[in-house]
C-alpha cells in the first residue's frame, strides 16, 4: 500500500512539475509580448520596432527651437500587444529637440530633429529610446522639407502638417509624429 502511495505522490509531483513548467502555446510570438509576475504585479515589455504616435502640445521648429530644449505630447493611438492596450490614447510623452539649425547655420538647410524620452502612465514614467523624426528644409528655392526617419531595424519617423516660414521648419502645436522604439520598454500593468 506505501509503494502505491509514494508512486501516486510520485505522479501528483511529477504532473505538478509538467504544468509549472510548460512553454508558451505553440504560435505565440515571444517577441511580441513579455509577461512576467513579480510579487503579484504583472509587467509587459514593448519590443523595439513598436510604433509610438504623438500629437504636439505646442509648435516646435528650426527657429523656434533650441537644440537640447523638450517638448510635450500626448499620445493619439492606443499601442497594443497582442490585442492588449499597454500603452492608452491620451497617455503624457515628453521628448527631446535634439538637433534645432535655423535656415544660414548648416550649409543653407535648416534642420529640426526630435526623439521621445518618455512615457508617463498611471503617474509611472517610463525611459523610452526611439528612432527621431527629422526634418530637412534645403535652401534651393523649394518650399518643401524632407522627411528622415532615423531608422533601427526599419523603423520610420513620420510627421504631419508641417510647414516652412521663411525656409524655417515648423512643425505646429497638434502635428502627429511617429516615433519607432529602437529598445524594449517594461511597461508595469
């Protein structure tokens, strides 16, 4: 009777053992999503190439600008793992002018290039390392500028409804950008 016992116990733990430790189910991308439990708080980490898309606070512009100088947004879609909202519309961002040349100051172009730094969410603010949005507006008589996305892994910088003044660079309070993470960010839930 203890011989059955002990492998009845054998088997109980053994099965135990089987589900504590299973993989992932087959086709889940564990790239795409990250969950851990850490003393009963529940984290989800947004790998890079996630798309982050903001609407300015306020105008930003090669002029208007100093390098270095920060800029508020909030952000205008939800982002979403695997069907999830990790990351709200509505959310608070701030980022960073990273490069503001007025027109005369670099070889005849004025350039304007920004990057987000971070995301607040539930009064947590997270470090965010993203690919910049750059704008280049040549001095050859054109009234247009021309858009760069710094790019890790393919991802692209995109801005809205800039304009030029002057051949300044302008992008105004409620243009959208979209920012492309270039590193994962754990995001508490």
């Amino acid at each position: 009777m203890n011989r059955r016992l002990a492998l009845h116990s054998f088997l109980l733990l053994l099965l135990w053992a089987s589900v504590a430790c299973s993989t992932k189910p087959a086709g889940e991308n564990a790239n795409a999503l990250a969950t851990s439990h850490t003393l009963g708080s529940r984290q989800v980490t947004l790998p890079p190439g996630t798309a982050v898309t903001v609407r300015l606070a306020s105008a930003v512009g090669s002029k208007l600008s100093p390098s270095g100088g920060h800029f508020s947004a909030i952000v205008v879609r939800p982002v979403e793992v695997n069907g999830k909202v990790v990351v709200p519309a509505g959310a608070e961002a701030l980022g960073r002018i990273v490069e503001a040349v007025p027109q005369g100051r670099s070889k005849g172009a004025a350039e304007l290039r920004l990057v987000l730094e971070t995301v607040t969410l539930n009064k947590d603010s997270y470090d965010v390392q993203t690919s910049s949005v750059t704008r280049i507006q040549k001095d050859e008589g054109k009234r247009t500028a021309i858009f760069i996305g710094a790019a890790l892994g393919g991802g692209e910088g995109t801005a809205g409804a800039a304009y030029t003044t002057d051949k300044e660079i302008v992008l105004p309070a409620e243009s959208a950008l979209s920012f492309t993470l270039t590193e994962p960010v754990t995001i508490k839930m």
